[in-house]
C-alpha cells in the first residue's frame, strides 16, 4: 500500500531504532557506483563543500557528510549523507547532474532509513517529456518494466511525497519506495542501483552533441531545478533539528552548488 505519511510522522511512530547496520550497507552501494563513475569521468572536488566534508552536531550523536564534484562532463556530483542511525534517521545521496554539452537525463538517486528503508532512482529528465515524446520513448520506455517489477512486488511500498514539487520532480520511471529492512531487500536495491547506474552510463556515452546554442538555457534549466528540489525538499526540517537552521541551511546550499568555486562546463 502507498504511503503519504511524512518523514517525521514515520520517523515518530519507530524513533528510537539502530539502523547503522542497514546504514553502513546502503552507503557501501553509493561507494560503488562513485567507483564506476570515477572510472569514466575526470572529477574535481569542489573547495565550497570542504568544511562539510565531515561535521558532528553539538550533541555527538548526528553526523554527516557532504562532497561535491565537477568536471569537464560533469556540472554537479553530490556523494552525501546525514543523519542518526542508532535514532532511526539517516538519508544519502549520490546525484550525478551532467553538463549541457548532452541532453541525456541526469541520474538521481538517494537512500536511507526511516526506519525502514527509503529508495529513490530517477533519469532527472531535462525537456518537457509531454512534448517531447522521442526523448520519453528513448530514456524512460527502457525503464517501464523494470518500475513495473517494484510496482508490482508487495514488499515495495510507494513512497508519495505530499510536496507538489517533489511529485512534479519525479518522473513517471521514478522508483520511490520504503521496504522493510533485510538482507533480500539491500540485495534487490543494489542489483537496481547498478542497473540503472549501468544505463545511465549508456545514455550519456551514446548521447549526440548538444548543438551550441541550445547549451546556456540547458544549463540555466539544470541549475532552476537542481535549486528547486534542494530548497523544497520536506527532509530539510529534519536537518535542522539535528544541526540548526544554520547549518542546515548551508548544507542544502552546498546540494545545489549555491557556494561553487569550480567554473561549470560549457
């Protein structure tokens, strides 16, 4: 059954739960796919995000951790994570947010605990997917039976934001699930990580050029809604009761790259 229940309304119905184990397994599959991403891009950490490469809140008990990267190809690489583990709450990201010089999709993805398992994958699309029905078929066509596989399994619960936005940011492809925690499940996740990881990796080594021209409103797109679902984000309240406003505050900044020192690709 889909769930419309908000993170804190999960968090406060089981909020005193060790998930550190099912924490340490979930980050070691973003540690993988930042593996085969390294293999195929040249990256540079960005200097914006040193000082939260590591942080602690003022009781000890949160942590977190918050990296970024550019490249040639590469306008915005996130590898993050926050959160409590022994309290329920943890959350990561590994988001890959390409250049304009392609088109192809950007690859989101994050996980966590709530306490059960929470999982989004997506192909972020970057054009109007009602109009332009090529790039649907040729992105999110592929993707159909696999999100038919999750919809269908019982063990999958649909997460449904109440945000607009966040549904709006999510495509028709876009797996957003909670499954209680097991060892079946942290398998099933990462053989679908990969898997869209691996096609992902297809999409932009087969993508065609962006003509020129069209390159400045693509990347002033890509950063409108890169800076959309960062700041509307509903985590964001759990950021800053574990660290302050402040902090929090500067942390969603560095998701969207409000702070970069490196020049984004052209």
């Amino acid at each position: 059954m889909a769930t419309t229940q908000s993170l804190m309304e999960l968090l406060a119905a089981q909020p005193n739960v060790d998930t550190s184990g099912w924490f340490g397994k979930l980050w070691e599959i973003t540690r993988e796919l930042s593996e085969k991403l390294a293999a195929r891009f040249e990256l540079t950490p960005d200097a914006s995000t040193a000082p939260f490469a590591s942080y602690t809140s003022l009781d000890g008990n949160a942590k977190g951790s918050l990296n970024t990267f550019t490249g040639p190809e590469i306008d915005w690489l996130v590898h993050s994570h926050i959160g409590n583990p022994k309290h329920s709450f943890t959350n990561m990201h590994f988001t890959v947010w390409l250049g304009p010089q392609v088109k192809a999709p950007h690859f989101g993805m994050a996980m966590g605990t709530m306490p059960d398992i929470f999982f989004y994958f997506d192909y972020i699309p970057r054009v109007d997917l009602m109009v332009d029905l090529d790039y649907l078929d040729k992105y999110y066509l592929p993707v159909n039976n696999k999100w038919r596989e999750f919809q269908d399994n019982p063990d999958y619960r649909p997460f449904i934001s109440r945000d607009v936005y966040m549904r709006t940011s999510v495509s028709q492809t876009g797996f957003v699930y909670l499954v209680q925690p097991t060892d079946k499940a942290v398998s099933e996740i990462r053989d679908l990580a990969h898997w869209m990881f691996d096609g992902w990796l297809k999409n932009v080594n087969e993508a065609e050029p962006t003509p020129a021209s069209e390159r400045p409103a693509l990347a002033a797109r890509d950063l409108a809604v890169r800076r959309a679902i960062a700041d509307r984000d509903p985590a964001n309240v759990v950021g800053e009761q574990l660290f302050g406003k402040d902090m929090a505050d500067k942390l969603v900044r560095g998701l969207w790259g409000g702070d970069r020192v490196n020049p984004r690709p052209e």
